[in-house]
C-alpha cells in the first residue's frame, strides 16, 4: 500500500484534483489517499500557507499530489516551503507533444531537468549605495547531484543525450563548476552523448530545432526561464506537468497556478495535473499504469473532447470522465 498525499489547494486546483482522482480511480493501484491543506485558504482558516500538520504529512507520504494555491504577497509560499523542508532538488518538466492541443510543433518529446535549490533562488540579495546585488550560488554537491539524476534519468526513459546548459564564458566560476561536474558525471555513463550549449544558444534552439534535444540539465534560474519557453512549444500551462523529486520525495503539480479568473466555471484543463499524476506513477515504479493514462488522455483529445483553453467545449469534469471511460475500455 503507497501512501498519497493530495494537497488540492485553491482555485482550479481543486477542480484539477478532483478530475485527475477520478482518473487514477479507474486503475487498480494500491494506493491510500491522505487529504492535506496549504495556500491562501489554508492561510484564511488558520493563519498558515502551509502548516505544520501537511508538512508531516507529506514527510510520511511515498508521494504527494499539489494542485495549486494562490500566492499572496506577505505570505509565505508553500511549495517553495515544501521544496526546501523536503530537499526536492530536482525539478522536471517534459516537454511532449499532444495531439489537438494546437502546440507550435508536434512529435516533440524531450525533458528539461532544472537544479531547484540554489543559483539566484537562494535570496541572497541586498542594497548597495546606488543599486542592489544578488548573490549566485553554485556548488559541485548540487551540480553533480542534478546531472546525475539527469543521466540516470535519461538511461530509465531510453534517452540516448544529455544536454548542459550555462553561460561559463561570463559567469566563468559558478558555470564553470556546473559545466566541470556534468562532464565528470557524463564519464560514469559511456553510452549516453553529453554535450553543452550557452543558455541564449539554446533559447533560440528550442525554437529553431527542438527536437534535436532528448534531456537538458540546467541550473536554477536558466531552468526557469527555459523550461516556460518549452510549454508554448507543446501547448502552455493546460497541458504542462511537473515533479519535484528528492532523494526520498516526490511532489507532482501542473506548472499552472490556481487560476482565480477561469476558477468554480468547471472549465479548466486537468490535462496537466493528469500528466503530473504520471509523472508520480513513473516515480512509484508503476510505468505501465502511467502509460494507459496517457493513451486515455491521448485517444479522449483525438476525438476532441477538451477544455476551452485548448480549442474545446467540454467541461473538467466530462474531460475526465471521459478519460476515465477510455481507461476501462483498455
Ligand atoms: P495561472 O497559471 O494560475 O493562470 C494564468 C492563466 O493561464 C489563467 O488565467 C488561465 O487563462 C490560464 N490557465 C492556467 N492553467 C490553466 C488550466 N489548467 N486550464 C485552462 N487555463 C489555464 O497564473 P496566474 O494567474 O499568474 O496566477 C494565479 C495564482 O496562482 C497566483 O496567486 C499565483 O501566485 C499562483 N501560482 C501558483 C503556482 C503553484 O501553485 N505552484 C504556480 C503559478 C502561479
Ligand atoms: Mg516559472
């Protein structure tokens, strides 16, 4: 039996929640679910993003679920919170074409593997006489523990390269160190191509030729910027899911937010929380599970049943009811 937490949060998170449940329901999986609390809800009720009670939680979960939550300036971000709480050093986006859901290019399938603990994320920024500084930084336990989950990553998917991404000819020590330990992790993983590119080179790469990539390893902020370029190229944020994964945790969650314009209309995409629901079944070792979702999800967009954002005129609700019902056909 896993234990799964399931944070919904605010906004669409919920509804995407409750659709990509109604999905993983259709399976037969040895799961225990364990509902949690965290975002400006949250905060509302008891005067806390994230409390203490969902930390523990998600500490004592084989994986976690997170919708989404509305971040209010002045209060404290609970996914960054549980990011650092549970050393989640490692933040995955792939980039997979659907069909009809109008991406700039289709047949892509790679991911981008973003450092998520350090570079200019560690908040290290003050005022100077005229101006401010913001601290960078960069070290060889981080880079070399990113480009091996990248590598790793890249042998269990059948991935045959592995990109770097930095900018060491001006940030020659904090890039250079992350371009030093990628090769010196590349030389454990012979059968794997390693090869780095400068992060403008690449901002005009993923457009120009995006499917030349198979893995991109990269440093936090980079990793940011890039891997948003990635979503418009499949679709954008309906479609977009992401993980979190430590050495011991996983946290799954559509790059979305909580969306208060389009939130209590039932017209959300679940696509991306489902996608994310993927990922964690990936994670959990129960590959072919997370394969007949996707073929679900595959065949229901095919015949046209989808959300507006993408084209549509189905509700969240009839998106995964109708996955669901391809799911038990299979
Ligand atoms: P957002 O991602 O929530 O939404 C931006 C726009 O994208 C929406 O108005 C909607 O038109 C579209 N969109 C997003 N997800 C969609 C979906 N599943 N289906 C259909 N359309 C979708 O970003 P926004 O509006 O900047 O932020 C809203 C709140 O969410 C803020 O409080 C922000 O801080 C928070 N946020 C939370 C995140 C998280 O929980 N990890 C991530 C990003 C933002
Ligand atoms: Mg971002």
């Amino acid at each position: 039996m896993k234990k799964i937490v399931v944070i919904p949060g605010d906004g669409i998170g919920k509804e995407v929640m409750e659709a990509a449940l109604l999905v993983l329901d259709a399976l037969d999986l040895d799961f225990e679910y364990e509902f949690a609390e965290a975002g400006h809800e949250c905060f509302q009720k008891y005067g806390d993003t994230i409390p203490e009670e969902t930390i523990r939680l998600v500490k004592g979960a084989d994986a976690t679920l997170f919708g989404a939550v509305t971040t209010v300036p002045g209060e404290k971000s609970a996914i960054i919170t549980l990011r650092r709480e549970l050393d989640l050093f490692v933040n995955l986006r792939p980039v997979r074409s659907l069909p009809g859901v109008g991406g700039l290019f289709s047949g892509l399938d790679f991911v981008i593997v973003r450092e998520n603990t350090e570079d200019l994320y560690v908040g290290l920024e003050e005022y100077t006489g005229d101006g401010a500084v913001a601290k960078r930084v960069i070290t060889r336990r981080a880079c070399k523990r990113i480009c091996k989950f990248a590598f790793d990553y890249a042998v269990d998917e059948g991935f045959e390269r592995v990109a770097a991404v930095h900018k060491a000819n001006v940030l020659k020590k904090t890039d250079g160190i992350f371009r030093e330990e990628f090769y010196k992790v590349a030389r454990n993983y012979p059968g794997i191509k390693a090869e780095d590119f400068y992060v403008d080179a690449m901002a005009m790469y993923l457009i120009k030729k995006p499917r030349e990539f198979e893995v991109i390893v990269t440093t936090n902020m980079f990793g940011d910027i890039l891997s948003d370029e990635a979503a418009a190229l499949v679709g954008g944020l309906g479609v977009a899911p992401s993980a979190n994964i430590g050495k011991k945790h996983g946290i799954f969650e559509p790059v979305h937010g909580s969306a208060p314009k389009i939130a209590g209309k039932n017209i959300a995409n679940p696509t991306a929380m489902i996608l994310s629901t993927t990922l964690m079944l990936k994670h959990l070792k129960k590959k072919k599970e997370a394969t007949l979702i996707e073929k679900a999800l595959k065949k229901t967009l095919k015949k046209g049943i989808k959300t507006p954002d993408i084209g549509g005129k189905h509700t969240t609700t009839q998106v995964a009811q109708a996955i669901r019902d391809e799911l038990i056909k299979i």
